[in-house]
C-alpha cells in the first residue's frame, strides 16, 4: 500500500486514474501534531499512499496536486489532448491558445518560437 | 456538507489548518459530474467537474472547480497548504553547514 519511490508512486497514481477516471479520488491528509503529511490515491480496488514528514516533499506535493486538478476537472491534461467532453474540448483549445500549459514539451517549443518572432 | 464556491472555500481551508493545530486536516479531491443518486438515466449532457472536500473531523466543506476555474485555484489551494505545512514538516540536516 504505501510506495516508498514517489516517482512510481506518481507514476502509478496517473495510470489509475487514466484507467479509471470517474472511481479514482486523491486524498490528502496532513497532521499538524505530528508533522506527517499522507498522499493517498485509490479507485476503490488499488490503494496507493505516500508518506512523508519532510519539508522537501512540499515540492512533490505541488506537483502532484497541480497535475491531479486539470486531470480531474478536464479528463484530461489540456496540452496532450482530450478524453473528456465536448464542453470540454472546447474549453481545453481556449485555454491552450490563452495559457500555454506548465511542464509539457510542445508548450515549451511554442514559447521558444514566440520569443523568436 | 457544506457547499461552497472556490474562493470561500479557499478561506475556510485555511481557517481549518490555522485551528487545527492538534488535529488532522483532510482534503479529497475526484472526478465526479454531481448527478444526484436517484436518477436512474445516465445524462450525456452532464459535464464533469473536480469535486474537492476539505474537513477537519468537525466541519466539512466542498467545492466544484470546473475546467476553467481550475488554474487559479490550483495555485492558490497549493499556496495555503505549503503555507500550513512548511513550519510543522522536518528540514534535511545539511551537513556542509558548519565552517
């Protein structure tokens, strides 16, 4: 249940949610009296949980929780494409032509060239 | 449950992890298109949002971010919670400290 390497815990908690995307919910449960911090990923069949009590996690934690939120409330992240509705979609091609997305390859390229141009 | 919109519930959250100093605060976010348990036909209109709760074992609240609403509230749920965290969470000791 808890996976000691974030990376694959990352790694698997996408997978779950892409595989599953209406039964799977991320948690996150801090406790302040003994400075742990728990991640917990499940669809009600695999649970998936990371612990911590580190101030370097914080990081982690950013990413993670920055990439579960346009998963959940687009279906899909917005620059590698849709899975989800038509309202959706339609939302996804404003928000990639007035935000270009963080952390994605293609996005990185198209600010390369405006700076060019 | 308490309903809420993503900036009030943004302050409640806050309000949570400022009191709860001895307790645990718990946030829980799922995809979900908030059809109510009694209809039975499937709706194809219906749009899917990010339905996330916050509780302190006292009070609960929630919120729906739907997909445009959800850049500005990541950067800011993601500010509150560091914020909360950063003081309680242990440091690596550096070991090149001392010269």
């Amino acid at each position: 249940m808890y996976v000691e390497d974030f990376e694959a815990f990352y790694e698997q908690a996408i997978g779950l949610f892409k595989a599953r995307p209406i039964e799977t919910r991320y948690s996150i449960k801090f406790r302040n009296s003994e400075g742990k911090l728990v991640l917990k990923v499940t669809d009600d069949r695999t649970c998936l949980k990371y612990k911590t009590d580190q101030q370097a996690d914080l990081k982690k934690l950013e990413r993670i929780t920055s990439i579960f939120l346009p998963l959940m409330a687009c279906g899909d992240l917005p620059a590698e494409g849709v899975s989800g509705s038509e309202a959706g979609q339609q939302q996804q091609q404003q928000q990639q032509q007035q935000q270009p997305a963080s952390g994605v390859q293609a996005s990185s390229s198209s600010k390369k060239a405006r700076r060019r141009g | 449950m308490v309903l809420l919109e993503p900036d009030p519930f943004l302050s409640e959250l806050h309000k949570m992890y400022e009191r709860n100093k001895s307790g645990t605060v718990w946030i829980t976010m799922k995809r979900t298109n908030m059809k109510p348990r009694k209809s039975k036909k499937p709706d194809p209109k219906a749009e899917y949002v990010c339905l996330i709760r916050a509780n302190d074992g006292k009070r609960h609240v929630s919120t729906t971010i739907s997909p445009t609403q959800y850049p500005k509230f990541s950067q800011s749920m993601v500010i509150i919670m560091k914020g909360a965290m950063a003081d309680t969470l242990k440091r690596k000791e550096k070991k090149k400290e001392n010269k």
